[in-house]
C-alpha cells in the first residue's frame, strides 16, 4: 500500500515537472505580437460619419510672402558672440552661423529646393483623424524579371522624407548587382513636416506604426519591407512587432538596447577581457570601452535635448518656432555632432564635409515652413512619459532583421545586444563610414545593404 | 606547582598584559592623534584665485572707477519688441495638456496680449531706477549693481548686506524686499547691495572660458571692497547661493553672516542611510516630523520630479550657445521658457493649471519686467552658460568639499525645489545659527513673500550680531 502511495507521488511529481517544461518551452516559441488599438486625433469627438479614405496628392508650395517673411527674421537676427576658442563645444558656435544664414539669406534657392522636393509624388491621406503626408516613388523602368519590392523608409528627429532622397534613386533604379527594384514609400510621422500634428495626448511610436500599417493597407500592399533609423527605428520595430506576417524584413541603421539586460551589463563588465565570449570584435572594443566615457560621459554631454523634448516640448519649441536662425541652429548641431562627435572641435562643426548647405538647409525649411517643431518635439515626451517599460520595449522582433552598423552613429550596439531584441537577425553589416543621419551622408553604402538584406530574404 | 613558579608565571602574565596594554593605549592615542591632525587639515576655507574675463588680452592697467548708470530705453527698442511680438507663430497645445507639456500656448497668447497693448516698459524702466544704480570694471567686467541707502535715523546701525539672485531671475527680484530691509527694525537697518551675475542683465557677459561661481564669487568680493566694506552679510537663493557659499568659502573673517533660501548638502553615506531609515524613524535620524512631511516620498518628489524639471539645466550644462539662440530673437520664446519656471518653481501644482498659475503670486508686469531684463541685454545665452561653466567641471571642485564655517542662517520654504532637512545642511554648514521652516513659498521667496523673507533674514542678523 505504501509503495503504491509512493508510486502515486512520484508519479504526480513527474507529471508535473513534465507540464511546467512543457509550458515553458510552449510559452518561449509562442510569438509574441503586439496590441494595440485605434485612436482618434484630429480635434475634437470623432464624427459619426464614415472615414474619409481617399488619397489625394499633394504638392509642396512656397510663395513669395512666405520667402520675405523668412527674410525679415533672418535680418532682425540679434548674434551673441561665441566664447574665444570655444568652437561647438558650447553648442552651434554663433561665428559660423552667421556664415551659414549669410548663405541662407542670400544663396540659397528655396523655389528650386521646392522643385526638387516635388521631383516625387506626394500625397495626403486621412487616417485616424489626422492627414498623414507621404512620398510614392514607383520605379520608372522595370526590367524583365525583375521583381519589384515594396519598402516603407520611416525618418527621425530632425531629420525628415528628404533625408532619403539621395537614397531613393539608388533603390528605385534596377541595379546591375541584383534583380530588385524598390517602390518606395516614405510618410512623415504625425507632428512632422507635412503630416498633420496629433491634437490629443498620448500619440507615441506605436501609434504611429499602426498608422503607417493603415496607410500601407490603403495603398493595396499584403507584405513590404521596413527601414528605419532614429525614430525610424523605433516606428518600423513597433510595425514589425505589430503584424510581423505583414513585414517581411525589417532594415535599421540604429537600435539602442531597450532594457538592458543581464547579458548586456555582463558583456559590458567582462567584454574587454573575454571579447570572444561575448562575439565582441575589434570594432566593438573601440566603441564600447573606455566604459564610463562612452557610455555615461558621451550620453549626458549629448541629451539635453532629448531631456527637455521629453519634458517641456512646448516650452523649448516656442521660440525656436519665431526664429529661423534659432531653429537651424538647434537643428543643424546635430547634423554636426551626430555625423562625428570630434566635430566639436571644429571651428565650423566639419558641418559641410558631409553634407552641402543646401540639403542642410532644404531639411530645416521643412520644418520652419510647416511650424512643427514643437509637435516633433512632443513625440518625446509621448514616448518617454510612460516610462522605459513598455509592453513594446518588452517585447523581441521575430521579423528578418538587417543591422547596419555605422562607425559613427551614437550608440554602438554590438551583434549580441541586437540578437537580444532581434530573434532572427539575419544580417550585421559593420559599415566602412557613416554616422548617425547615414542614409543622408552614405546613400551609396545604404543601399547597397539593403539590397543585400532583401535579396537574402527574397531568396529564401 | 610551587609558589615561586606561580609568581614567575603570574608576572610574566602581568608583564605580558602590561605591554598589551601599552600597545593598545599606543594605537588607540596615535589614532586618536592622527585622526585630530588629519581633520584639522581639512580645507576651511578655499583659494581665491585670479582670473580676467574680457576680450582679447589683458590690459597693463584697469579703470577701478565706480560710474552711476542709468536704465534708458527708446522707440526703437519699444517697436522692435512689437513687431516681433506680432510675428509669432504660435502652435495649439494639445487638449487638456495644461502646463505639463511646457508654457501652454493658449494662455501664452494672454501674456502676450497684456505685454503688447497694456504693459508699459518706459514706466518699468522709471521704477527699475528709482534705486541708484552703477558700475565698475572688475576682471575686465562692467560690473552692474543698484547700491540702497536706508535713511539717515538716530540710533539705528546700518548693516551692510549683498543680495545675489540667480536664474532666470535678476536684481529685480529683490525689489520687493529692498524697502523692507532698509526699514528700522529696532535699531537695525541694512545697506543693501544688488549686484548682477556677469552674464545676467546689465552686467557684461565673460568672453572667455571658465567663468563660474568661484570666478563670481571672488568678483563680488572685489566689489564689496571697492565699496569700502572690510565685513558685511550676504544673503543669496538659486546662482546666488552658490556664489555667497563661494564668497563665505574664500574670505570668512569678511562675511560675518551667510543667509541662503537654496542650499545643498555634501551628499554622503550618512545622508542615503538617513533617507532610509528618516522615513520610519525620523527622530533617529533627526528629522523632524515637517521635514518628513516634506520630504516624502523621495522617489516621487526628489527623483521623478527633479528628472521632469531639470531638461532645462541638462541643455543649459551642454549646449548653451545652442539653446540661446532662438529665446534671444523670439521674445515670445524668451518669456515662455522664462516663465515657465516662474509658474513650476512656485508649485509644482500649478503644472496641472491651464494658466499655470502665474499670476496668482506675481503681477504680469513684474514677471514681463524680469524676462525685459534678459530681453534687452540679450543677456539669455550668456546667462545659460554659467550652467556648463559650473557643471563641467564637478569632479575638481574644491568648494563642493569644503565646508562653510561662517554662521549661517537657512530659510527652508516649503515649496522649494528641493527639501533639505537641518541634519543634512549640517555636513556643509558647520555653524548654523537658524534655520527656520517657512510657512509658505517657492523658489522666489523674495518676489513671493518678501515680508517672510526679510523678518527671517533680520531675525538671523540681530542673533549673529547679538542685537
């Protein structure tokens, strides 16, 4: 009788010990997927009547009120002198920019920058309460079996759709390497240049992920792929995360570890005297160590304004809203800093050794003419305000993932942290050059990677 | 065991205990000795050091002279300011957002409004002047400061006092105040001194490198002594108490008196365990029970909060030239980002308002004649950059570890930024002589509640100078 009672125990044991593992290997290979809702952000109640889903095309105008307007503040510019050998350590040195609006004011065609910007097919379409702005570049000529690739590309802050207009012909031509072309879709997010600004709290990078689902669903695609960088990056992972059936690749220049983990401090404790055991290569030693310089130094130095965006958006975008000058100034320290933080030392910020004053400048006016700097800086603090737990940050990416890794972007993230998030990452590409605004300042080698990661993909 | 063995072994014990104890008594007294030297080398005071703050090099010889300066302004400057103010380009807050996104636009169009069709900046400009104000060149600075005179009274003792104000505030801060210092309180009155932070107002912004509180500190000094005063009591809040904690620092036997509104403690293991233990056992810790009251909870009020407020500092402490540049050709920018602190810093509730609360402390004219300050000096860069001359440089600080043994009187108000309770004050300052709990106030008392900051600063004089 014992023994059978024993049997009995032992047998229940087991049984048990059987069903936890087997809830956890269950609970390991259950994808997740991302929740989320539908919002409304135009003014006021939503109305009763049925979406309004046409999309209509738009053009981007300028007229000549709008040019004299912005020539007045520019004149009424009151300079303050920098400090005597203080370059751009203090922030956009006030000698330079003076060089820089003197080109503004009397160089810079912003009629022909218009034109240029118009080169593509713009659009305007009415989702969830607001009008989302984008950019629909089919490719012109598609050569026999050739296969034609949808791909969103998403941009950050302060950059914009113009920071892939270099990158743009490079996709949507055919190539001699491959047989890809690209059919480009490029929206701006919410609060950004010509896309309408939310009128309710609360509109964060998820929201804009399911928007942009909505809007790649209006225009008729099942599957496309993703790219991003900045909050790009952001916007396109929440898109993957979202309906990863419906992403098919998702291609980032930029992915800062959203929890760090165990394996991440570990790495970082041991990783400069067990590199191997981390995957940890040249590269990463250089970037990651000395620690406490790169990783708490650098980061505080460099997000002031990400700590006043997240904050008082409202009240650091008034001005910058008034005042041109203000503006590029705000805006184009980071074109200097984050294409090479030794930039600072530089008299002139190395501002135009990668970039010319006309792009710089087209980039700010988009901005300046739209007045959506204080609704771009609001998508900080929706981002931030609910804390660095969110179910999305939580949560790994089960969608193809290509990383390009770009010497000179902010945060080096090496290919153990980025497997972290990205369970299937299946291309790491450590780039020759390039910073922060990459797909601005190396089109070339952009392109290049993601038409290998495509490839790759559509191969399998 | 025979006797003569036991008294062999018994003092060869003896002897053994003996020089154990010797040894003992040794370390325990050298212990005690170095222990008494090592501490009485601890810095009391910190070097003065020297600096030149102008453009270019340094001349053979500098104008010590102190010139009258008068507040002008013109049409010109008037107009300027309108058409800017009729430029602006306002965007719609979101809904329901009050004053916790920043400064909310559709009340901002209300200030705006008042600034540009009712507030009169040639009759502020009059009243800025009613004090007699100067300059003088120090370190290669004009030097600003208003300089107040109580009434020739018998059996009064004048009493000379410096105010120093700090950011984004400005001389005019204490305007309020002034005539309530320079009233007879049984037999004491104050000579006041106002000067402004070089870089702030009417006082010549640094061309160089390096300008910060020790740098200012010294400056002030300087100042005082040009003014003939050889010992006189300094009473600052916010920069400003930075900078009199310097001065206190640098030349002791001259300030007879420190009376600070802001104050931080030298943040130790004894301080986080007291935090700790404070919540539960106040008492042990010695808390009393306001403080308690205003302390906690810690993370909420001291660490959520300070992270929501202090975006401004953070790009102040890094990217100055960068932040000024838009608020000093936007006055609607300037008085926004201005502003904002006037409403936060008074109470932090007033974030949840949609008018911010500004204007249940302060008059609109008075908050506009403040943000004037910095709008006609285009003073707001060079203000925004003694946040990085100051946090750059943390680690090398010596005044941060060096105490304050001057007496000290603290007025701790409860709507300031940061609660410091008297025990954590103490491992700064060594010689408090009050500290008083205020009933009301924020991070401006002397703008907010100048008779409650003027009784506290006479009672501190007359208990250090036994009147």
């Amino acid at each position: 009788m014992y023994l059978t009672l024993f049997l009995t125990y032992i047998f229940v044991l087991v049984a048990l010990a059987l069903g936890g593992l087997l809830l956890f290997i269950f609970q390991r290979n259950r994808k997740q997927v991302l929740k989320t809702e539908d919002g409304w952000w135009g003014p006021g109640a939503p109305p009763d009547a049925q979406e309004d889903v046409s999309i209509h095309p738009f053009q981007i105008k300028t007229s000549a009120e709008e040019l004299q307007d912005l020539y007045r503040r520019i004149d009424q510019t009151r300079p303050v002198l920098s400090l005597e050998d203080s370059q751009f350590n203090y922030g956009f040195n006030s000698q330079y920019l003076q060089e820089v609006v003197s080109y503004w004011r009397n160089d810079f065609d912003w009629k022909r920058q218009v034109e240029k910007l118009n080169q593509y097919q713009h659009f305007k379409t009415n989702i969830e309460g607001i009008d989302i702005h984008f950019l629909h570049v089919k490719p012109k000529r598609v050569p026999k079996e050739t296969e034609v690739v949808p791909i969103i590309m998403v941009h950050g802050w302060p950059g914009s759709f113009y920071e892939f207009y270099g990158l743009i012909p490079l996709l949507c031509d055919p190539s001699e390497r491959d047989n890809l072309v690209f059919e480009v879709i490029c929206p701006s997010i919410p609060g950004y240049g010509f896309s309408e600004a939310p009128h309710k709290k609360g509109f964060d990078s998820v929201c804009a992920a399911r928007i942009f689902h909505k809007l790649m669903k209006r225009l008729g695609f099942q599957q496309f792929y993703a790219h991003g960088g900045d909050w790009g990056w952001l916007v396109t992972t929440n898109m993957a995360q979202l309906e990863p059936k419906i992403v098919k690749g998702l291609h980032v220049n930029f992915a800062p570890p959203s929890k760090p983990g165990l394996s991440m401090v570990l790495s970082l404790l041991l990783g400069n005297r067990f590199p191997k055991l981390f995957g940890f290569n040249g590269v990463d030693i250089q970037r990651l160590y000395p620690c406490m310089e790169k990783q708490v130094v650098e980061p505080i130095k460099e997000t002031g304004y990400m700590h006043i965006q997240a904050t008082k958006p409202d009240t650091v975008g008034r001005a910058l809203n008034d005042s041109p000058v203000g503006l590029a100034a705000y805006i184009l320290e980071k074109f200097s800093t984050w294409t090479c933080n030794d930039f600072r030392n530089l008299e002139d910020g190395g501002l135009t050794r990668k970039f010319s004053l006309d792009d710089l400048l087209t980039n700010v006016m988009i901005y300046w003419t739209s007045g959506c700097i204080t609704s771009s800086m609001r998508f900080y603090k929706e981002n931030f305000a609910k804390g660095l737990y969110q179910p999305h940050s939580k949560m790994p990416v089960y969608v193809p993932t290509g990383f390009a890794c770009f010497p000179k972007e902010l945060m080096h993230t090496p290919k153990l942290w980025v497997k972290q998030k990205y369970h299937q990452l299946k291309s790491y590409t450590t780039m020759a050059r390039g910073g922060h605004f990459a797909a601005m300042e190396e089109p070339q080698l952009m392109a290049e990677d993601i038409r290998t990661f495509t490839k790759m993909i559509e191969e399998k | 065991m025979s006797l003569d063995k036991l008294l062999r072994l018994s003092t060869a014990n003896f002897s053994a205990s003996l020089a154990l104890l010797s040894l003992t008594s040794a370390v325990a007294i050298g212990g005690i000795l170095a222990y008494w030297v090592f501490r009485s080398k601890e810095a009391k005071t910190i070097p003065i050091g020297h600096g030149w703050w102008g453009k270019g090099k340094k001349p053979l010889s500098e104008d010590d002279q102190i010139h009258t300066f008068t507040i002008t302004t013109s049409d010109e400057e008037i107009k300027d300011l309108h058409a800017r103010l009729d430029l602006t380009r306002y965007t719609d807050p979101l809904e329901d957002s009050h004053f916790n996104f920043g400064f909310n636009s559709t009340y901002l169009k209300r200030v705006v409004s008042h600034w540009r069709n009712v507030y009169d900046w040639k009759k502020q400009v009059a009243a800025l002047n009613q004090y007699p104000h100067f300059k003088t060149k120090i370190e290669g600075l004009d030097v600003h400061f208003i300089r107040v005179c109580p009434p020739s009274r018998e059996n009064q003792k004048v009493v000379p006092l410096m105010l120093v104000h700090g950011w984004p505030g400005s001389f005019y801060e204490f305007y309020k105040i002034i005539p309530l210092l320079t009233q007879n309180h049984d037999g004491v009155a104050f000579e006041v001194i106002c000067p402004s932070i070089p870089g702030y107002g009417y006082s010549e912004a640094p061309q160089k490198k390096g300008f910060d509180s020790v740098a200012a500190a010294r400056i002030f000094l300087t100042l005082m002594e040009r003014l003939g005063f050889s010992q006189f009591y300094l009473h600052g809040g916010d920069w400003g108490s930075a900078i009199t904690t310097n001065m206190a620092q640098m030349k002791p036997d001259c300030v007879k008196g420190l009376h600070l509104t802001m104050f931080f403690p030298r943040r130790n293991f004894k301080m986080s365990l007291s935090l700790v233990i404070g919540r539960y056992l106040p008492f042990l810790v010695g808390f009393t029970r306001e403080d308690v009251r205003r302390i906690y909870p810690y993370f909420q009020k001291n660490v959520w909060q300070m992270l929501e407020e202090t975006g401004y500092m953070h790009i102040q402490a890094t990217k100055p030239d960068t932040a000024g540049c838009a608020v000093n050709n936007s006055p609607v920018g300037l008085a926004a980002y201005i502003l904002e602190k006037f409403s936060s810093w008074t109470d932090m509730k007033y974030r949840d308002l949609s008018d911010g609360g500004l204007e249940r402390m302060f008059t609109l004219d008075d908050l506009l004649t403040n943000v004037m300050i910095y709008w006609t000096t285009s003073s707001m860069t060079s203000s925004m950059r003694f946040y990085k001359e100051n946090f750059g440089n943390l680690i090398n600080r010596l005044d941060f570890k060096t105490g304050v043994f001057v007496p000290t009187g603290l007025a701790a108000f409860p709507n300031e930024l940061m609660h410091n309770p008297k025990v954590w004050a103490q491992t700064k300052y060594r010689n408090i002589y009050s500290y008083t709990f205020m009933p009301r106030g924020g991070h401006f008392p002397a703008f907010e509640e100048p008779q409650l900051l003027a009784d506290d600063i006479v009672q501190f004089v007359k208990k250090v100078g036994k009147i």
